[in-house]
C-alpha cells in the first residue's frame, strides 16, 4: 500500500501521512479518528476533474487535503489553518 488505497466507494488513508501533517504519532491519529476528533470528507470530481477525489481530513484547527485518482495515487496535497470544528462527540 503506498498509503492511500481505494476501499469500495471511498478509500482509506494509513495512519502515517496523517501522523504527519498533524504531528502526531500514528497510534493517537488512529484513536482520534476512532472518537471524533479527527473527521474526514470525500468529495468526488466531475467535469473537467472526473476521476479525481478530493479527501480532507479536519484536527484541531487544520486541515489535510489530498487529491487521489481511483487507484489512490496521490496527486497533490495541501495542509492548511481552518476554523476549528465542533466536535460531533459529546
């Protein structure tokens, strides 16, 4: 796995790429993913983008984004501040 693998209608992303663009270690991404802290977003390119997905991962104030084709080959990615997100977990 080169750490991005289609999954279905979605893909899954390996702990590590998110480990670092929010400096933290794998094992505490895997858990705040697991409890809400860590949310995530999908979105499917058309027109000029189709076959492309666009995944954006959210943590306290900044956002991961990756741009994948169907085989998950990254294409490009972007780590940037965000306003912080509520968390959906009480």
């Amino acid at each position: 796995m080169n750490g991005i693998e289609r999954d279905g209608d979605g893909f899954v992303v390996d702990a590590t790429i998110l480990s670092a663009a929010f400096g933290r270690p794998a094992p505490e991404i895997r858990a705040s993913m697991r409890d809400g802290r860590i949310t995530s977003r999908c979105e499917t390119g058309s027109g000029a983008d189709a076959g492309r997905w666009r995944l954006t991962f959210y943590h306290e104030g900044r956002a991961l984004r990756l741009t994948v084709n169907a085989e998950g080959a990254l294409l490009k990615r972007s780590v940037f501040d965000v306003a912080p997100v509520p968390s959906i977990m009480p």
